[in-house]
C-alpha cells in the first residue's frame, strides 16, 4: 500500500553519542546536588564538565529566573489582550509588572555584587 502521508524526517542531530552511566548512592547525590544549584539541564551540565568549562554557581539567580519567567508571562498576556481589543485601560496592571521587574532588578543586582 502507498504511503499517502509519510512521516516527516527529523533533522540530523548534532550530537549523535548518547551515553549513560551507573551511580552509586553517594556520587549520585553529588552530581544531584552540584547541578541543582545550576540552571543547566542534565545534558548541559555533563558537557560543561567533559569539557572542563568553568560552571559558575550563582546563589539566588535560579529564583530571579523563575520570577523574570512570571513576569514575561503576564506581559506576554497583557499585550495578547491588548491587540485583542479586551483591553484598554492597562494602568494598574502596568504599575504591578513595573514594581515586580524594580524587585526583581534589585535582587538582580544583589546577586551580581555577590559574585563579583
């Protein structure tokens, strides 16, 4: 029979090599432990350290991340209604995101003097 509608193929990857390994108990809480205060997925944190790149723990930033994530959202939100004509008046809302993003560039800044 004739595939009418074959599967698309993916593209090539760039990273051909999977790999996976054994851990005992305490080597595993050690890797758990050091790549949660990253913000590296686990394929990222493995290659930084095979390739013995400099991994940069910055206390505090993993929350300013989340946060800067929160309020891009809402942004993102307000405009889609915006252009939607739902919204018109943005007052109130718009002070809310200003006086989150004034929190979040001082814990920003905060951070910054502690790893400097």
């Amino acid at each position: 029979m004739l595939n009418i509608n074959p599967k698309p193929k993916r593209p090539e990857r760039k990273r051909k090599h999977h790999i996976s390994c054994y851990l005992d108990d305490k080597e595993y809480m050690a890797y758990r432990d050091k790549r949660s205060k990253t913000y590296y997925n686990q394929s990222e944190y493995i290659r930084k350290c095979v390739l013995d790149k400099k991994i940069t723990v910055i206390p505090g930033i993993r929350d300013l991340i989340l946060d800067l994530k929160r309020i891009g959202n809402n942004l993102n939100q307000l405009t889609h209604k915006v252009n939607l004509g739902e919204v018109t008046v943005l007052g109130d809302d718009l002070r809310e995101i200003n006086d989150d993003l004034s929190i979040v560039w001082k814990g920003l800044l905060k951070v910054i003097g502690k790893v400097r």
